[in-house]
C-alpha cells in the first residue's frame, strides 16, 4: 500500500451530518449531477463518481465508499459544497466591500459597476451571469448571488481593480478588512 494511501479509521464529522432540506426546495440526483431548486433560483453541480448522494425526503445524507485519504478529503468538501447550494438558492450569499480614498467611488450602472479609482479613466466591471450589485452609497457596495464560489471570485476580481495600498490605505478592501499600515519616510 502507498504511503498517500494509508487507511487511518477516522469518520468525518462534517461529512456524516444530514443536509436539512428546507421547505421549497427541491434537490434532484441524476448521476453525477446534483441540482437544487429554490425560491431565489436554480444551481447545478457535478460530483466525484465515488461519492454516494443519498437525497431523502426532509434531508440530503452524503457517504463514501472507503477510508483512504482521497475519499474522506473528498466527503466533507462534498456535503460542505451540497449545504451550500441549499442555502444559496434560499437565503443567498453576499461581499460587502468599501471604497477608501479621496475622491474614489462606485455607482450602479446597467449590466455593472462604474469606479472612479484615480486612474485617468473610469474602470466598468460587468456583472457576471448570476451575480447582482447593490450601491448603498458611494462607497459602500455588495456583491450578491446564489454562488458562494461565484460571488467570492468576483468580489475578489473588483478588490483586485485597486488592492489597497499599506501607506495610505486607499483602495478597494472588504468591510471589516484590516490593512497593515506602514511608516512613511521621515525628515532626518
């Protein structure tokens, strides 16, 4: 046996919990393809053959087929991703980020974001399939969506427009982000 291989005895705490399903939503296996069904829309994703999605009627219970490190990696990343999913077409994910710097901001346009970030142009950022923009002030927005990977990366991808600097802090961070700050340079 490999030493990658090596079968420790182990059950995977979060892989054994059941997904609750809550009321009005539908979840459906087809093969490897998992679909959820929900009042703020509808995702689908594809699954490891190994796994076994076992959907009931009030829950989703997910198992492996063996003890290998594979398998047990791959048994709590899959309920995580399946309880997701739920709670994505139920409640929604959401990225709050703000704007710091004199004279930068953002505001809604159609199909996007317009940022004013002190370069000499003004950047768009189209929205994406799936993911929604709301602007509570020039410098405050949310990036929405049923995705939780989606809205992640794209958060990620404004962030990345403008990352904020270590001097001044200006830039585009998360709410709640801590910047290190560093010393200027000093008169001798």
């Amino acid at each position: 046996m490999d030493k990658k291989e090596e079968v420790i005895p182990s059950v995977s705490r979060i892989g054994k919990k059941p997904i609750p399903i809550p009321q009005g939503v539908k979840v459906k296996v087809e093969d490897r393809r998992l679909s959820v069904d929900g009042p703020k829309g509808q995702c689908s994703k594809e699954f490891p053959a190994d796994m076994r999605i076992t959907v009931g009627d009030k829950e989703v219970e997910v198992g492996r087929p063996s003890d290998s490190i594979r398998h047990r990696s791959l048994h709590g990343l899959t309920r995580t991703l399946i309880a997701n999913m739920v709670a994505g077409v139920t409640k929604g994910f959401d990225k709050e980020l703000e704007i710091v710097g004199v004279g930068y901001r953002v505001e809604a346009k159609k199909g996007g974001l317009n940022f004013q970030l002190g370069f000499s142009h003004p950047i768009f950022f189209e929205s994406p399939e799936g993911i929604e923009f709301e602007v509570s002030n020039p410098t405050l927005f949310k990036v929405k969506g049923i995705d939780k990977e989606l809205v992640g990366r794209v958060a990620d991808r404004i962030r990345k427009l403008r990352p904020p600097e270590p001097y001044k802090g200006k830039g585009i961070r998360y709410r709640g982000e801590y910047v290190r700050r560093k010393a200027g340079k000093t008169a001798i």
